[in-house]
C-alpha cells in the first residue's frame, strides 16, 4: 500500500510542458514476439471468425446455402458468357471448362472475402478496438477465417463437379496442394492487414476496394488460362499477383496433370512472402494510433 | 516483475490531434507519412501530462474530476486500448474493462454468443466461461433472453448482461468508467455489493466515476485528475474534499452578493475562545450590511464542501439600514473531525427572492474522533458522530 502514496509531492512537483525526450513511445517490430501474441489469442480469432459467420447468415432464409451459391453463380456466369460467347477456353486441355474456372475461383474467392472483410474489419469493429485490448492483427485474421469456412464448403462443391462431370483429380495436385494454398494465405492476409490498418486512417481507401475487385478480378487468371504467358513474364506475373501462382499451380497438377512450373511457384512465394511482411510491418506501424483515429 | 494485479503508469503523457481543421488528401497523406517516420505533426494538446501512479494488488481507487479532465483517457491507457505518447503502463493479469455500458457486446449476436466473445477477449478459455455461465445469467437475470440477439434487449437488459459478464469472469484488474450512472436504484446497489465481493476475492478495482459517494463507498484511495495533471492522491476522502472544496471555491468567484444586503465577513469559533471541536458548541458570527430596510429569514448550514448541507438552522431578521453583527450560537456538533463549509442565505418571505443567494460565508476545521469505517459499497449519507456505547453478553 505504501508504494501507492505519492500524494504530497505529486501536487506540488512542477510538470514540465513536454516529456522527457527519451520517454517517448515507440512502436517496434517483433516479429517473433508479436507471432506468439497472436498464438496466444488464437482462441479469440476462432471466435471473432465464428461470430462473423454466424452474423453474415442471421436472418437470412438460405443461411448456409449462400456460401454455396455465390462462386456456383459466377462459374455458370462464367460458363455461359465466358466459354460460350467469348471463346475462352481451358487451355487446349481437354477437361470441362467449369471445373476449370471453378478452380480459378475458389482461390479468387478465398481472397476477395477476406480482402473485402478484412479489409474493413479494423473500422467494423470500432466498438471492441475501443473497449477491450487484444491484438489488432486477429480482426482480420478472423475474416480470413470466415473465408476459410466459405473455401471448404466450396472445396465440398469442387468434388461434387469433379464427380460430375466425371473428371479425376490427379495424386500431384494433393502434394501441392498445401504450398499452393499457403501462397494464397500469405497474399490474402499480407494485403488485408496493409489495408486494414490504412482505412483507419485514410477513409478513401475504403472506396477503392470494391474497384481493386473488379480489377483484381480481370488481373488473375480466374476465367482464363495461362498459356499466353511464358517465361520470366510469367514468373514476373507471379511475382505480383502470387494467387497466379496458386490458380495455375492448383490446374496443373490437379486438373491436367502435369508438373507444377517450380520457379512460377517460386516466384510466387517470395511474392507472397513480401506482401505478408510489408504488410504486417506497416499493419504493427499504424496500430498504436488506432484508437485515437477510430 | 510485478505480481498479477499490480496496475503500474510511469509518466505517462497522452497527446491528441488538436482541432480538426479541414483534411484533404495531401493532409492526410502528410499526417500518415508523419506517423510512420514517427516525426508527429504540430498541432496537438496534451490531454495526460506526466501521470505516475503504482496501485497494489486487491486495491481499489477512484479517478475523479470534472468533465474533460483525463479520466476516460487514462482508463482507456490502462486497458491497452490506447497507447500512451510518452511513458510506460504496466498492467499485470486478466483485465475486466467495463468502458461505457456495451463494453464488447456485439448487437448481431446472442447474450449466450456474447458471453463466450468478451470471454475470449479475456483470455479465459471456452470451459472457464462455461463454468461461471450460470453465475452470469442469473446475475444479469436474463433467463431465457439468454439465446436472444442482443439488439432486441433493452438498454437495461444490455448493460446487466456487461456488468455481469466484466464482474463475473474474474478478472485480476476490473476498470469501470461510469457505469453506475445508469441502471435503477436496485441494480446500482447489487453491482456496488459485487464490485465489494470481487474486491473481497482479490481483484483490483478502478473505478471512474462522477458520483462521488459511490466512489468513496467503493475505493479506498482517491485520485483527482485535472486538466490532464493529478492534483491530488491518496485516502478518498481526503481527496474528495480536496476536490470539493477547489469546485466550490471556483462557484464562490461567480457569486457576487450584492443588492440590498451583504455579509461582509463570518467567523466561526469554538465557545470561549478555544478551537473548534466536534461534539461542542459552535459560535458563528456573521456581520451584514443593509442598504435599505430588510425583513426576511437567515439560514445558515454547515455542508462538507458542497451547497448540500448537512443540517441547516434559521432565524427571523428585521433590520433598519446600517451594519449589524448576527451570532449563532450552535449546540454540540454531532460532526466528525474535518474540514466544513458554513452557508448562508437570506430569504424574503415576501415574494421568496434571495436577498443573499445561498453561498458559502465562512469554512471551519473541526478537532476530534473520526468517524469509524464504513464497510465496502455501503453509502454514508451525511458525516454524522454518534457516541455509542457497546455490550456483549452470552445468553
């Protein structure tokens, strides 16, 4: 109790106009330290992921059939407008054209919901930022974990078309299947957490989201295959956009069968890599003025 | 390494942006490039200036002070929620927040949903919520509303189901911030008796608040944030009059008695000249000055800072133009040791106008026995000494 007696002298102690130099807070980057962190709340993120699913599908009357839908809607759109009327097809491959585009995709999905979600989770949540402390980086990891529910109830669907339309999976495309996924992971949280963090303070950015999409969209080789592209531009291609690097990887080995172009998933992965450190630099950078601005 | 529950700022400083001005693009890409190079753009005010304080496990304090003075701030620094310009907060253990009413409830979701949430935020895990599940409900007397979307609750119903669940899930250190200001009579008094009980199991409590007498039923020690500085730390209720008497010292510069009568000074003594003391009689003597003939009545009260006294007295006045000398002669005072305002109005009883607004005339420092405890979160009305005599028998 004595420790807490500070009473004369605080009243009587002259406060100077600015602190001391060196007491100044300082955000730092520890990486491993802030990765135990999260580890710690991993529970938290569980929840957070699950109270978002269970939101999104309140008072709806499908419910979970939503999750199904969407990509089943853009693969048939894709299907009618794409493959029929602009010609596209599945690179010279003989396998149906909707597995094709539904491969492309599922990942493009994974991304776009976390990146829309995510994106905007830090500002959604204003009333928890405000309140209770937790590490800022599990909001939108947890609506990368929305979009992981939506991934394997599509993934469900993907081997429903692969019965379907009578199409066998290859064994490669098992084998790759995790690294090409980790691509995908790294990339989405990379650019959700650059951008989560930037909305706080730049509302603009909050416009340009939906725009970033549609362009996306057009940037990845979702409804189109890669064989136009060789080469270090392809490498180059991957490099950028990583998610061309687990789309064509995921058709190579599951659907055709052939081998995964190593250095394109190379290139990938160091692409992916650097989104997600940039990214978490920049995210653990802005977040101590968080909730000052929020 | 401090032990679980220590709460711990040295000199913290809080800066916010000062006003805000029209941003543009190019501003704010200026402010966010500031930010990131860590040079802080210009315009700012200091809304903490140099706050230390170092609060022991199981203890309990109270932050007062006027609107806009810090208290909200330095209860969110502690939380972690904001982080402090300069300075380090150390928080040990568990930290229940109860910030505003709705700390963390989520409208979208249960009450069940939410318990589990502000559970995880905790850091307790799904078994542990589930132990205390019970607890919170019937506290929150929620029953089957339990499995309802929060945004069908009501106002009430909400901030029982935050009470409930900030107190119930144990936490090391529980802050409150002005939660006691809604809610009816009943669940004020049931959250003050479990403030008590979780104080009781160890838990360190701070609390904001403006009600002042359930700070100093709830707190042991006080601090008195203004302006951003602490201007006084240390047993409540030291810090209470400290703080009451520097707000009512402010209203007595904004009275100007004035018009047809005056009281020009006052003086309170103890009978024959020696001090002051409780449980003996009080001489007051005012002196007034009338400009014109006056008829009206004279109260007079003694208060503990504040324009609620705690007794108050009054007396018949007629007076011809000139200056007069009024003296009162009060019986033994059943007042505790400490420090008392004296205040006097007169009243016309004509058209019941102030001829002398109620106002504090003189202040007078009693000698003698405090008063003996009062236990946690149970609310003192007015400082009152009563002598008594015990016996214990077996029967």
């Amino acid at each position: 109790m004595e420790a807490f007696v500070a009473g004369p002298d605080a009243a009587s102690r002259v406060i100077p106009n600015e602190p001391p130099a060196g007491s100044y807070f300082k955000p730092k980057l520890h990486l491993i330290s802030s990765v135990r962190e999260v580890w710690r709340a991993r529970v938290l993120v569980r929840t957070l992921a699950e109270r978002d699913v269970r939101v999104r599908y309140k008072q709806t009357v499908l419910g979970f059939a939503w999750a199904i839908l969407m990509p089943l809607v853009l693969m048939v759109v894709f299907t009618v407008f794409v493959k029929r009327f602009a010609k596209v097809d599945a690179g010279n491959q003989d396998v149906p054209y909707a597995v094709f585009a539904y491969l492309g995709l599922l990942p493009w999905g994974f991304f776009s919901t976390t990146f829309a979600a995510g994106g905007l989770s830090l500002v959604a949540n204003t009333a928890l930022l405000n309140k209770v402390y937790c590490p800022r980086e599990i909001f939108p990891m947890a609506s990368m974990g929305v979009a992981s529910v939506d991934l394997s109830i599509g993934g469900v669907v993907l081997a429903f078309l692969f019965a379907v339309t009578g199409t066998v999976p290859h064994w490669q495309g098992l084998v790759w299947l995790i690294p090409e996924l980790f691509v995908m992971l790294a990339f989405s949280l990379g650019i959700t957490l650059l951008v989560a963090a930037s909305v706080v303070y730049l509302r603009d950015i909050r416009q340009t989201i939906p725009l970033f999409l549609q362009f996306g969209l057009f940037a990845t080789p979702v409804a189109y295959s890669l064989n136009g592209i060789t080469g270090p531009q392809r490498d180059l291609y991957a490099l950028v956009n990583p998610l061309v690097a687990t789309i064509d990887g995921l058709r190579q080995s599951l659907l055709f069968g052939h081998h995964v172009q190593v250095s394109t998933f190379v290139f990938g992965l160091v692409g992916a890599l650097t989104y997600l450190l940039v990214g978490y630099a920049v995210f653990k950078k802005l977040e101590p003025g968080i909730a000052d601005v929020a | 390494m401090l032990p679980e529950g220590s709460v711990r700022a040295d000199g913290v400083w809080k800066r916010f942006k000062a006003d805000p001005i029209r941003r543009t693009f190019r501003d704010q890409s200026k402010a966010i490039a500031g930010r990131v190079t860590g040079k802080g753009g210009r315009g700012h005010r200091w809304a903490l200036r140099d706050i230390n304080i170092d609060v022991p496990p199981g203890a309990s304090v109270g932050l007062i002070g006027a609107n806009g003075s810090g208290k909200s701030t330095m209860l969110k620094i502690l939380t972690r929620v904001m982080y402090p310009t300069a300075g380090t907060v150390t928080v040990m253990g568990r930290v229940g927040a109860l910030i505003e009413v709705r700390a963390g409830i989520h409208p979208e979701l249960t009450g069940r949903e939410n318990v589990y949430l502000y559970g995880s935020l905790m850091g307790l895990s799904r078994a542990q919520v589930a132990e205390r599940f019970d607890d919170i409900v019937g506290f929150a007397e929620l029953d089957a509303a339990i499995d309802r979307q929060v945004k069908f609750y009501s106002s009430g119903m909400q901030m029982r189901l935050g009470f409930g669940v900030a107190a119930f899930l144990e936490p090391h250190v529980l802050l409150v911030d002005e939660v006691l200001a809604v809610g009816d009579a009943a669940f004020q008094q049931r959250c003050l008796d479990r403030m008590r009980h979780v104080l009781a199991q160890g838990t360190t409590l701070v609390l904001v608040s403006h009600d002042l007498a359930a700070v100093e039923a709830t707190c042991e020690r006080g601090i008195w944030l203004d302006k951003g500085v602490i201007r006084a730390m240390g047993p409540v209720r030291e810090v209470i009059g400290e703080y009451r008497r520097s707000v009512e010292a402010q209203l007595d510069h904004e009275l100007h008695a004035s018009g047809a009568l005056r009281v020009t000074s006052a003086v309170a003594d103890g009978v024959d000249g020696g001090p002051p003391a409780s449980q003996r009689p009080l001489d007051v003597t005012i002196a007034l000055e009338a400009t014109e003939r006056i008829s009206g009545r004279l109260y007079l009260g003694v208060s503990e800072g504040t324009a609620t006294p705690i007794f108050v007295v009054s007396y018949w006045l007629e007076l011809e133009p000139g200056t007069h000398e009024v003296r009162c002669h009060l019986g033994d005072l059943p007042l505790p040791a400490g420090r008392y305002f004296v205040y006097a109005g007169v009243i016309d009883r004509v058209d019941d106008h102030d001829v002398v607004p109620w106002h504090p005339i003189t202040h007078v420092d009693l000698f003698g026995p405090g008063l003996d405890p009062t236990p946690v979160a149970v609310v003192r009305l007015a400082p009152v000494l009563v002598s008594s005599g015990w016996e214990l028998d077996r029967t």
